[in-house]
C-alpha cells in the first residue's frame, strides 16, 4: 500500500493539481491542458470567494478527466455534493446541469486512486502486458439525473467519427464502470448500462437491493452489502443492551434499505425503536429542524444513523445550534469512517462498522509542499513539513480508497483472463462473465465476488475517541468477521472494554420476582413490572410470566426462588407443646399423688365408704388419660398416629367405665338400705369388675375396627396453609374416629344421668353429687371440643384436642378426688363412719 500512496502522490503533479482544483479564471466548460498529455483533458473548476472552495464550472457532457487506451475504464464519483437550481423559461434550450458546493475531497481522492491505479497497470508487465488502460472519470454531484446522464455518455462514447471497413477504434469503448459512490445513483446507472452488459463495479455503494441479480445483473461492488451491516449493528446494540433507541435515516435507496434491514433484525432481537425519522439535504430546513427537535426531545439515548455524509452533515449542523443531552451514536460505514465528519465533537463516543483500514505511514511530500506554498502564497518552514492532513491527503484511514483500487484491479483482472491470444477484442459480456470468477490476491487483500456479486463481508468496529489535543480520532476497538461457512453465526470481537456504556431503556429491567406486563399503545420494550402473585417467582429478569412453585415448595420473600415449605407440627420444642407437656405430666403426677394418698388412708372410712378399688382403678385410668395426651405431641408417625387416637379412645372409656361403675354402686347402696330389697349381691365386686371390661371391650372392639378397616396415618396437610405444610394425623375413617368419640360420649351421658338421680340422697357425703359435676364439667368440654376441633387450623387442631383431654381429666381428678384428699389430710375429724353415715 506504499506503493499506492507514493504512486498517487506522483500522479498528482503540480500541473494536475493546479488543474484538477482550477486556477483562477477558467472559464465554463472550457479545458484546462496545463501540464497535461495531449491524450488526457480535464474540465476547469473555479475558485470562489475567500473561503478557497472549489466549484465546478464544466457541462457534465464531458468526463472530468479522461485518458485514452486500448480499452477504457469508466469512473463516477460525487466530487460535489449539489448542482445549481435552474429556472427554465420553457423559451430557451436549458443550460446543462452544472455542480456546486464545496467539492469532497474524499471523493476526489477516490478519483485520484483509480487514476493511479490504472497507470500501475499500464506499468505493469505482468497484468495486461502491452494494453493500454484509459479511463474516463465523471462528478456525479451526487445526483441522479446528472447519473443517468453520465451513464449515456458512457454507453455512446465521446467519438464522433463512424469508421467503415473491420479497423474500428476501440478508444473510445467504455468495458466497465467504477462507481457510483451513493446507491441511488448506482440504482439508476446499473438499471441503464445492465442490459447492454457492462459490468458495474461499486466502491461505495451498500444497498442490499443491489444484491438482486433479476434486477441489477451486471452490477458488482468491492464493499459489503448493508444487510451484513445491519446484521451487525444488531448484534452491537444487542451486545451492549441498547433495547430503546432512535433511528434516523437519509431519504435515498441507501438510507431506506439499509434501516429497513436494520429494523427488522432489531425486531427480531427484541430492540424497540422510539421513532424513525428520514430526511434529505435538499429538504427544507424546517424538514431537518423538525428531525433535530424529535432527537432532542427523545428518551432514547441510543440513536442509530444510516445516513450519508453529506445529508448527516446537515443534521449534525442543526443540532450544534441548540445543545441537546449527550447520545450514543451508533453510525453506518458513510458517515463513521468519514474524517470530514469528525469536526462534530458532540459525537464523542460514536460507534460503528467500516471497512478494513489500510494504514500507509508516510511523509511530508515535497510535491505537495510546493504545491500548497504555490497555491497559499504561504512558505512552510523547513523544520515544520506537517501539511495540514485534509480528506484528500490523510493516508491514515484509507479504507474506501482501498475499494476503489480493488475495483479497478478486479476489472483489469477479467479483462486480462480473456483470451488476448486470439488477438480479438473481448465483448462487454465476456468481461463481465470473467468479472463473475475473479478470486485474487491483490495488495494483500481478497478480490474475488460471490454469486450475488458481493464480497466477503468483514468490519472493523471503530470509536470515536478524543485525544489529549481536543480532536477525536478514528480508533479500531473491535472487528466483525461474516466470512465463516453457512450455518455459523458471524463472529463479533471486542479489543477492548468500553467504559461508562450509557444505558439506554425505554423501561428498566424487570427484576426477578417480578413480571412484564405492556403498557398498552407502546412497543414491547416499555413495560411496567408487577410482582408475581402469592405462590408464584420469576428467577430471571425480564420475565412475561410467573411461575407456581412445587407443591411443597413457596416463594421467598422476594418471590425470585422456590424454598421448601417449613413443615409445621405440634413439637415438644415450641412453647405451646412444653405447657402441654407440663400439664399433662403434672395431671399424672398428681394422679399418682391422689393414689398415693388413698392407698396410705385406705382402712379410712371415706375411703372404703367409696368403693376403694375402682377409686384405684380411675386414677390409673386418669394417668394413663393425662399421659396419652404426649403421644399428641411431636412429628406424627404411622405408629404415633395409630396409637394416640385408640390410647385416647380406650383410656377414656375405662376411666367412664369406673366413674359408671361407682355412680351404680352408690345407686345400689342405697337401694340395698331399704327394707326386703338385697341388690348388692347382684353388684358386687365381681359384677364391678365385668362392668369396667365390658365397657372397655366393646371400645377396644371399636378401635380394633378403625385400624384394621381404615387406619389413622401421617399426611402433609397442603391446603389449610399456602405457605406452609402441616403435618398431621389423617383420620383414616372419620366414622371410626366420631365412634369412638361418640362412644365416650355415651358412657358421659349415662353416668351424668345416673349420678344426677343419686345426687339427693341423703348421705352427708354422697359421691353422686361429685359425680354430677364431673360429669358435668366433662360433657362441656367435649361438646364444646366438636366446633373447635372443626375450626382449628393446623396444629391447633391437635392442641385443642390435647386441651379437652387434659380439661377433662382435670375436672374428673379434682371434683372426684379432691373433697376426699381434703378431707383425709385437712379435715380428718370428718373421717368417721358416725360423720359419713349421718343422715341429713
């Protein structure tokens, strides 16, 4: 690439500069030859003005420069970017379209590259040996209708002269085109020269319409198609997480197209666009205003351009005049890569793909000295060579110039495979079948062209970056490779980590535990977030649903994770269980006290008056009744479930049992003190014990029943508790377990019956009035445990059971065997048979 830079800078000698740019007072159309070959003619430009700005004063009848050969080359270039508005009287013939503006010097330099690179052939001994290239270069001025002009020329030719016999000139037949730098004007070029079948070959055009071989069939470019762009403008907002941008697009096939793509891969990938504004530089600059005003006003700190150099230029003007808050720019190859462009330095920070650089280091020329100490009436000092590095003499960044000579190698590279041998000249459409298979190496970089006609597609990621001097530069932090084989994605890799990436969201993301929800009229990326639900988590971000846990699993507090359900029980840990088991414990304790108390009286007379062995026999029960309770408490189990409810049930029947058994006896007794009437024989003791086991037996039989037929068993209660398993005891058979209760409940009533008809006679201790109340006290905790044993929810409902069984025990324990302890340890004057048998 040294080469090319030295060989440009001698092909632009001082004459040619002098001519190319125009020295004062060339007049229209007329041509400048100072320093020229007579084979080669270029139309003057004009200075005007102190601004030192170029315009172009020749009819674009006529190419810009030009050089015979065996076989020309075509060149159409923007040089400017505006012609002159013409007012047609529709009286006169109308002046030809003329160019204006300032010219580009990036597009002059283009021109200056084909130019070169046609004279390294022609120098060349080895590429078209002994043939001639000449070229014909035009300014398009960027425009359409001047194009189709151009296009026309190119297909008549400039020579006049018709030739008889078989020696016709071929000086003037055009084989191929480079160019045009925009795809608008390409459009309308590739539609005009297509069907004649010569090739035309873009440095600059990226329009992936262009790609349509049924419409553009002789249309090839040495630059990637903007479909690759776009694909990996997406994956570099997808990268940093850009999901609300804004869009802004010039108004022409390239601008048009290449958003288009853009939006749709955005689209795909979940990328939401504020808005999407085009505009044009011709437009009113109410239009532009209009666009400058959306992007201030704008939420989307991200702003994708898929604009021109010369239409982003007007825009970035517009918005210098009234400072809006900093945005990322997110730019297209046109503009990012632009060294006109870098003069903006509110884009601090912009981003975007370009075409691989070709870095040629260099020095001061010293042509170019004396060309800009002549052309300035300047004189540089000799310690200070560094001229002012312009778009047209900055070698640092060529990276379309590189297609350029791309360009012109690939069409001199079809020609030069057709068969010179045959000495025949090839046809445009044998030139353009070669184009089709070239695959070269040239300068170090890959010439060759797929199906489509498009190049392998690779980028480098390029950032502004401000430098220590103020100025921003171009620096490569990144490279795009969309080379690899199908069925692989293109790979994008970043040299470096950018800092301080600026967050650009229409809605912050929704955090787990959380779920999306639209917000309604607005694009998918603006959204509010709701919590989930009760019983239901999100454990990403962004999630549009929530999900149910596990049936034994619930939420966290922050709804993001499903934690295992704490399992709930009545335990021997927790305060509730120790004050059961404390009662339960004391109420046998203090059973076994009463029994130890009776047992040490028991020659007494209250105590024998009493019927002493089923006293025992109730206190053992009682004991066994306050120790049953325990077997409530704790994780249930199958042998803990099985055993509560039966030990329950069982105990209590033989502690009714001996309570009937006594309230009979006390009936008997005095039964037994009426004359003629001898009933004690019939309920003597004997009688007394059968009384107990019978009843028990038949609450034995009941039991035995329940676990064989439908056992009480273990299960985890889920549904009384969402957030929460209670483990508990299943009743297996509910009529099992209401038998049992109701068989209890039997034995209560009948003994409340018989002690309520004994309460008055007339001892002046009759145990029948303290059966009465313990029956009493028993019947109410029993009927009041129903409703509360219904309602209580989880491990209540084992407490409330615990509690009527212990209140129950209690109120036999004390209204029994409490007046007689009292009496045997407080009041032992009382103890007498004469006290018992007193009548009143």
């Amino acid at each position: 690439m040294f080469a090319l830079f030295v060989g440009l800078i001698v092909s632009l000698g001082l004459s040619e500069l002098n001519s190319a740019l125009a020295l004062p007072g060339s007049g229209d159309g007329v041509k400048q030859r100072a320093g020229l070959t007579e084979d080669r003619t270029v139309v003057g430009v004009s200075d005007e003005g102190s601004s030192g700005e170029c315009k172009l004063q020749g009819a674009t009848r006529q190419p810009a420069i030009s050089m015979d050969g065996d076989y020309v080359v075509g060149g159409v270039f923007s040089i400017h970017y505006y012609t002159y508005t013409v007012k047609n009287n529709y009286t006169t013939m109308p002046d030809p379209i003329r160019c204006s503006g300032s010219i580009n010097s990036r597009e002059l330099r283009f021109s200056r590259t084909m130019i070169f690179a046609i004279e390294e052939i022609n120098n060349s001994t080895k590429l078209l040996p002994g043939i001639k290239l000449g070229y014909q270069i035009y300014d398009s001025c960027a425009s359409v209708p001047v194009a189709v002009h151009v296009a026309f020329e190119l297909l008549s030719g400039l020579d006049s002269v018709f030739y008889a016999g078989d020696n016709c000139t071929q000086s003037s037949k055009v084989m191929a085109v480079v160019g045009e730098s925009g795809s608008t004007p390409s459009i309308s070029m590739s539609r005009i020269i297509g069907p004649f079948n010569i090739p035309l070959v873009s440095h600059f055009a990226t329009c992936a319409c262009l790609s349509d071989k049924q419409q553009y069939p002789s249309f090839f470019r040495t630059i990637p198609s903007d479909q690759f762009q776009a694909d990996a403008l997406v994956k570099l907002v997808k990268h940093f997480g850009w999901t609300w941008i804004g869009a802004i697009r010039s108004d022409s096939d390239y601008g048009n197209s290449g958003m288009g793509s853009f939006l749709d891969a955005a689209h795909k990938e979940g990328i939401c666009v504020e808005y999407s504004e085009s505009f044009y530089r011709t437009n009113p600059r109410s239009r532009i205003q209009r666009v400058a005003d959306i992007i201030r006003r704008s939420t989307a700190l991200v702003i994708v351009a898929f604009t021109t150099p010369g239409d982003f230029r007007i825009l970035l003007e517009e918005l210098s005049l009234k400072p809006s808050p900093p945005r990322q720019w997110i730019g297209s190859e046109s503009w990012v890569t632009d060294p006109s462009m870098l003069k903006f330095r509110f884009c601090a920070g912009a981003i975007g793909f370009g075409i691989e650089r070709s870095v040629i280091p260099v020095s001061a020329s010293p042509v170019l000295t004396e060309f800009w100490e002549e052309q300035f009436n300047c004189r540089l000092e000799k310690n200070n060579q560094s001229w002012t590095l312009r778009p047209y003499t900055d070698t640092s960044q060529l990276r379309i110039t590189n297609m350029v000579y791309k360009a012109v190698y690939a069409i001199a590279h079809a020609i030069h495979n057709y068969d010179l041998k045959c000495k025949s000249h090839p046809f445009h459409s044998q030139v353009l079948t070669r184009l089709k298979h070239v695959n070269i190496s040239q300068n170090g970089y890959e010439v060759s062209f797929d199906v489509n006609g498009d190049p392998v597609a690779t980028y480098e990621l390029v950032n502004w970056q401000n430098t220590e001097t103020g100025s921003i530069e171009l620096v490569t932090v990144g490279h795009y490779d969309a080379s690899l084989p199908a069925g692989q994605e293109p790979c994008m890799t970043l040299f470096i980590s950018m800092c301080q990436v600026p967050v650009s969201v229409c809605t912050v993301s929704c955090p787990a535990g959380t779920r999306k929800v639209l917000q309604k009229g607005k694009p998918i990326c603006c959204f509010d977030c709701i919590p989930c639900p009760e019983g239901e988590i999100s454990n990403a971000t962004d999630s549009s649903h929530c999900f149910t846990c596990l049936e034994e699993f619930w939420p966290n507090a922050k709804r993001n994770n499903c934690l295992p359900k704490p399992v709930e029980f009545l335990s021997f840990n927790e305060g509730l269980g120790i004050i059961l088991c404390v009662f339960s414990v004391g109420g046998a304790c203090l059973a076994v006290l009463t029994a130890a108390v009776l047992h040490r009286h028991r020659t007494s007379p209250i105590v024998r008056a009493n019927n002493s062995e089923l006293s025992f026999l109730l206190l053992f029960s009682l004991t066994l009744c306050f120790l049953c309770s325990l077997t409530f408490i704790g994780a249930p189990s199958d042998w803990s479930c099985m055993l509560r409810h039966t030990a329950f049930g069982i105990t209590f029947v033989l502690c009714m049992s001996c309570v009937l058994g006594k309230t009979i006896v006390v009936l008997m007794a005095f039964k037994a003190t009426l004359p003629g009437c001898d009933v004690m024989k019939w309920f003597g003791p004997p009688q007394q014990r059968m009384t107990v086991v019978s009843f028990t037996f038949i609450q034995v039989v009941i039991c035995t029943l329940w676990l064989v037929l439908s056992p009480p068993f273990p299960r985890k209660n889920l549904t009384t508790y969402k957030e929460k398993i209670i483990l508990e005891c299943a009743l297996g058979s509910t009529i099992g377990f209401w038998a049992v209760l109701g068989y209890i409940g039997l034995l209560a009533v009948f003994c409340f019956v018989l002690a309520v008809l004994a309460r008055k006679l007339p001892d002046s201790f009759n145990e029948a009035k303290l059966i009465t109340f313990s029956m009493l006290i028993f019947c109410a905790v029993w009927v009041t445990f129903i409703p509360a044993y219904v309602s209580s929810p989880g491990k209540f409902t084992v407490a409330v059971e615990i509690f009527a069984i212990l209140a129950s025990s209690f109120g036999l324990m004390l209204c029994i065997f409490a007046p007689k302890c009292f009496i045997i340890l407080f009041q032992p004057e009382k103890n007498t048979k004469k006290y018992l048998m007193n009548k009143t």
